[in-house]
C-alpha cells in the first residue's frame, strides 16, 4: 500500500509536470520545500485540501495560473539592498573594474533575476557617479531579466511610489529620478542603457562579455544541481576580469576553481584568473571571435600571428579563417580560403572533424579530442594535440560558424611519460615505505572522515541560511501586500466615517423622528429626532424589536399596519396617524410615513418611518 507521504509527493510531481507542458514553466530545479510552501499558501486561499484537487482546480480555473505564479516568484527587492555591500561595490570592484577597462570600452552588466528593476537602476546610479552621466549613456549597457513578465512590466517603466525610494539618498533621489504624476521616474535619458528581458537561468542562453553580474538572491531558490549549473553559466557569461555580486544567503562553496572572493562577507567574488586554469578549459578563440570590434586591423594581425592553430568554419561548410599556425601545420594557402572544408585534409587528419563539427552545429555545444596524434608529411617527429571545436556567435543565439584550434601538448605528453618513468621508480620506494603509509591511511581516513562530516554541516547550515532568508522575504512579500490592504481599509474607513457623519447631518436637519427598521422590524437607524420624543438614546434602541419598545406606541394597531408595509411590494409611501405617549408622558398626536426601503435588486429589506408630533 502507498504511503501518504509518498502519494503527496506524486501529485505534487503531477502538479509540477502540468505546469511545464501547459503554460512553459519548468520549476523542477527549485527548492522543493519552498514551492510546496507557495502552493500550499494559494491552497488555502482557494479552500482546496490536496495537490491533485488543486491540479483539477487549475484546470477549471485558467486564470488561478497567474496568481499561482505570482506567488511562486516572490518579487522581493530595493534600491540600495544591503547598503554596506553596495558601498564596498562602489568603493572596491568599480574602480578595479573601470581600471581595467579602456577609456572607451563599452562596460557590460547584468542583473539576473531583476524582479522590478530596483537593483538594475542601483547599479545604473553607482556607474553613473563614477564615470559621470555622458560616458554612461556612451559605454554602458545594462541587461536585467528576470521570468516575471508582469515585473519586468514595471520595471520597463522606471516609476517607483515614494515609499519604494525612501533607501535611495536624497542627493542621488533628486539627480536620477523625475517627478510622474505620485511617483518618480528614473531619468529617461539614461533609462535607455537599461534593457529588460525575459530569461530563464535554468534553460536560456546566458548574457556573454558581462563585466558585472548581479544575482542577488536569486540562486537560494534553486537546489544545489540546479546552482551548480546556474554558476556554470555564470562563469561562462563573465569576461575576465569579471565581477560577480551575490545575496547574503549566498556562497560559492564548490565553485573556488571558478570565482576568488573579493569580499567574502559581502558577496563579492571575482573571475578566476585564465592563468591558473587547467589547459583546455578556455578557448580563446571564442573570447576572440565574439568580442565586439575594437581596432580590426590589429585584432586580425594577433589572431593570425598567434601561437595557437586556429580554423574556422562557417555554416554552409565552407573554411573562412586560417591564421598563420593552421597555414604552417597543415600546409594551408589563401586559396583554401573559401573551399569547402570536407575537401580539406585536415578535416579528417590528423582527427575526423567533418561529423564533429556538425554535431557542434546540432547541439551549438563544444566538444574536446585530447592526445591526438599527429606526423607532418616528411616530419620525424611525433606530435601530440588538444583540439577544440565550439560553436561561434555573433550574438546570443545567433549561430554564425564553428571554430577548430589545435593546441600542442607534445611537451606535456613528453613530461607525462617522464613522469611514469618515475613512478615506476617511486613505486619501489613505495613498498619501503608502504607500512608507514597504512598508518598515515588510516590517520587521513579519519581526518577525511571528519573533514566530510564538517562539509556536510557547512552545506546544511547554508541550506538552512537559504531556506530562512527565503522564508524572510516571504515575510516580507506578505507585509506588503498587508500594507496595501490597510492602506485600502483606511481610506474606505474615512469615506464611511465621511457618509456616516452627512447621514447623521440629514437627520439631526430634519428635525422628525426619523426610525430605519429591517424587514423583520428591528431598529438599525434612530435619529436625534426619535431621542427628542422617547428619551432612548441610539445605543439603547438599535439592534432591538421596534413593536417591543416601552415608549408609548399603541402596537396593537401600528404592528399590523407596519407589516401590511412589508407585503405591499408595490405600494410607495403609506400614512398612519395615531395616538402615543412621549418622554414626558403627554399625549402626543403622531403622523407617520413608512416608506419601503429596497435593495439594488428591488427587493424590500426594510422600511424608513418619518414622524411628526402635534401636541393635544
């Protein structure tokens, strides 16, 4: 028999795979927890007990999907976030930064998970203090995405409530943003540089040659496969060198072989250096052929002097780029230029490259042959060689050819061999020494041992710290939309005070006696008037049966005629003249108009009862 547990967990599969294959939304890699959490909460809203009935429900009810997804992708952001970190940011990476770069070399940012834009615009304010606004609007570039489309709609319009700004300083308040209407607009001269997108970082393409990369708070909602891929692409999207600026709830735990921290505490981490890396895991031809045009002329002379072999090959097979190595090696000439590659020898020596270059085109991924050997024609010796084949785009998603380099690690592979001829050596020393070496085993064992058990806590304390700060921004979603409601309730407060205190006005201005009795003869309204003639005060009268007053009123007759009112659907105001008794016990001659009270639909929930006094 299947456990409860277990069937809960199917349906919520189930729930996960309909959203995927009916509105595109593959949640699959976030934090399990935290998407049951959501659901749930929008479960209750909608008084559903399970995840299939919600399932069901979703199906029947289209429109619940976008406030599922509203709920699911809290939106939880501002200017000036955490403003220490900010501080270091303006104070240690921009410069370094800027330094870098050359007086006029476009700077390249993106803010990935952007929600409503507010880091986006902060980062735009920071490079806009320390290059100054016109070489803003001349190199720098901003690309925030986010999967929110419904953010990403405010975002695109710039417009923030005052209370959204009140972290922005006064100085930098009054210099980037302009009064719209109860809002303020960042400055639409600069607002250009800010482009805004969807993405989503588990599937799309990521930004390339970024400089400065913002995701702050956003990996804490995926699970740590899914982070790991996220990082990866990161890596891939930043030049070097570049930044990458994280939330607080945010490490790099097993990624030190990609980004060195700059300010650990405060998130900051930058590209490691290409210098440290093993062969092969950069491709310098990607770097160079997708920068963007800077002083052709010098840029094709370093390609074609390099060191490195390089090839490349555009989409309709044809070979478009052989520098000067690849000419030297494979006895290439300016007329192979233009010549279908399949009718070269190097396409399939020293390695078949024809079948691999199409799967690149196929699955735009690279691939990488390692220890290739290669003899020239008439050469003695024998070479040995990493080939790189990737994929080349001219922009995200444009495919425009594939390029091939051929790195040479003849050396490596002579000092590999070396190197076993001296591990054959070693391991002679080895057997010497193998008894002292058990019990250094058995002391790393344990020291590994001990070693995982703390990386182990390490990750749980950081998921842990994820979880909390996603529960805090929950939190915090949730206070805003309660101060929103409140802010609604006050102000239909005050219109009702507003409608309550003219009502009263009327009927203090009348000067009858003014009674409202529901349709089961219960009084709801009793005017000054009606107090001036039986001394009950409002308190005393509301809420209790009219006919069982002690004032005075002869019921016998006025109760039959009060419901004869009620039946009457058709019949408009009805008078009635009787004897009573006031407060004072005179006898007092009273004219009374009942006129049916009626809803918006006509029906009659009531009746008004105006009163005039004529003392015998």
């Amino acid at each position: 028999m299947t456990s409860p547990d277990i069937g809960t967990e199917r349906e919520f599969d189930e729930l996960l795979l309909m959203m995927k294959e009916s509105r595109g939304f593959d949640f699959t890699g976030y934090k399990r927890s935290t998407l049951q959490r959501r659901v749930r909460r929008r479960m209750t809203l909608v008084d559903v007990a399970n995840f299939a009935e919600y399932r069901d429900y979703l199906e029947l009810q289209p429109d619940e999907f976008s406030l599922l997804f509203d709920s699911m992708l809290i939106n939880v952001t501002g200017f000036f976030r955490d403003p220490l970190a900010w501080q270091t940011l303006r104070e240690k990476v921009l410069p370094e930064l800027l330094s870098a770069k050359g007086a006029k070399t476009p700077i390249r940012v993106w803010s990935a998970g952007c929600a409503t834009g507010e880091e986006a615009y902060t980062v735009a304010i920071a490079l806009a203090e320390a290059i100054g606004p016109d070489q803003f609007r001349e190199r720098v570039k901003i690309y925030a995405t986010d999967l929110d489309e419904d953010a990403l709609q405010i975002a695109r319009t710039g417009a923030y409530e005052p209370r959204t700004l009140a972290d922005v300083p006064d100085k930098l308040r009054d210099t980037y943003f302009e009064p719209a209407g109860a809002r303020r607009a960042f400055r639409r001269d600069l607002r250009r540089q800010v482009i805004f997108g969807r993405n989503d970082l588990t599937r799309d393409a990521p930004i390339s040659r970024v400089d400065l990369l913002l995701a702050r708070n956003t990996l804490m909602y995926f699970n740590a496969e899914t982070q790991a891929n996220i990082v990866r692409r990161f890596h891939f999207a930043l030049s070097y060198p570049g930044y990458l600026f994280l939330g607080k709830a945010e490490m790099l735990l097993n990624h030190s072989d990609r980004f060195q921290p700059v300010d650990l505490r405060k998130r900051l981490f930058r590209k490691a250096s290409p210098a440290i890396m093993e062969p092969g895991q950069i491709s310098g031809w990607t770097e160079a052929i997708s920068r963007e045009p800077s002083g052709g002329r010098l840029e094709a002379a370093a390609l074609s002097s390099g060191p490195v072999v390089q090839l490349a090959v555009d989409l309709a097979d044809k070979l478009r780029v052989a520098n000067a190595a690849a000419e030297s090696l494979f006895n290439l000439r300016p007329r192979d230029l233009g010549r279908p590659f399949s009718d070269l020898e190097v396409s399939y020596r020293p390695a078949e490259l024809r079948s691999r270059i199409e799967q690149v085109r196929t699955e735009l991924r690279p691939i990488e042959l390692h220890d290739v050997e290669w003899q020239r024609a008439g050469g003695t010796e024998l070479n040995y060689y990493d080939i790189s084949i990737v994929p080349l785009f001219g922009a995200p998603g444009d495919l425009i050819g594939v390029g091939v380099s051929f790195v040479d690690v003849t050396r490596y592979r002579r000092v590999r061999d070396e190197l076993a001829y001296a591990n054959t050596e070693l391991e002679r020393a080895y057997e010497e020494l193998q008894s002292l070496n058990e019990e250094l085993e058995t002391t790393n064992e344990e020291l590994q041992s001990t070693n995982e058990e703390l990386e182990t806590t390490n990750e749980e304390l950081q998921s842990t710290n994820e979880e909390l700060e996603t529960m805090n921004e929950e939190l915090q979603s949730t206070n805003d939309e309660l101060q929103v409601i409140n802010e609604e309730l006050r102000g239909r407060t005050e219109e009702l005070d507003q409608t309550n205190g003219f009502l009263g006005s009327v009927l203090r201005s009348l000067g009858s006696a003014v009674i409202v009795l529901t349709d089961e003869l219960r009084v709801r309204v009793w005017s000054p008037g009606a107090q001036d003639l039986w001394g009950l005060r409002p308190e005393e009268a509301e809420s209790r049966e009219f006919l069982a007053l002690d004032i005075g009123l002869p019921t016998p007759d006025f109760g039959p005629w009060l419901r004869r009112v009620l039946r009457q659907a058709d019949v408009g105001t009805s008078s009635h003249q009787m004897t009573a008794v006031n407060r004072r016990g005179k006898t007092v001659e009273l004219q009374v108009a009942a006129s049916p009270m009626r809803t918006e639909e006509g029906m009659i929930s009531g009746i008004i009862l105006v009163i005039d006094q004529a003392t015998v």
